[in-house]
C-alpha cells in the first residue's frame, strides 16, 4: 500500500518552541505484504502512524520512525517491507527536512 502526502500536526523535535507548537509533518509510506486473503487497509494504517505521531510526542524524527515501522509489524505480521519518512516542511526556509527508514522484515 502506499500512503503520500499525509499532513497533520504536531509535536515533534527537540527546539524549545517545537516542544510547544504544533508544526505540519508529512508523511509518505509503501508497505509490502504477502497478500492472504486479507487486505492492508490503509485507512487504519494512516490513522495508527497520526496516533502514535501525535501522541508519543516524539523529540527526534528516528526515534518515530523505528517505533511506528516495529509498531506496525507487530501488529501486521503479514508486513515484509516497510518504507517510511516524516518530513518537516515548514520548520527552516526554503526546504524540507526530514528523515526516513526502510525496514526489510
């Protein structure tokens, strides 16, 4: 499945004002399964990655990375592969930054 150009806010990163201000993050996901029979629903997915995101508070990008990619594993055993990135558009001018992970299970 892939999930592209998910925006939300909130907190995330270690600046004092990030730790008070929400901020806009997007996310961009490809899972790979083995199909079957069930399908992945990406529905549930993006709304289990803005849940952790928004609740953990994370302070570094990677810490939310290695926790949302081994959270989903668990909880689809069927996962073989999973790409992530967080991206912060609007926390320095003129770029996005970010980070990413790619977990082969």
């Amino acid at each position: 499945i892939i999930i592209k150009n998910f925006e939300f806010e909130t907190i995330i990163g270690v600046l004092d004002f990030e730790r008070v201000t929400p901020q806009k993050v997007v996310v961009n996901c490809e899972i790979f399964y083995e199909y079957n029979g069930k399908y992945l629903d990406y529905a549930e997915v993006s709304s289990i990655i803005k849940d952790i995101i928004q609740h953990k508070e994370f302070e570094i990008i990677e810490d939310s990375l290695g926790y949302i990619s081994d959270f989903l594993k668990n909880e689809y055993l069927n996962i073989t592969k999973i790409d992530l990135e967080i991206l912060k558009p609007d926390i320095l001018e003129n770029m996005v930054v970010g980070a990413k992970i790619l977990k082969v299970y």
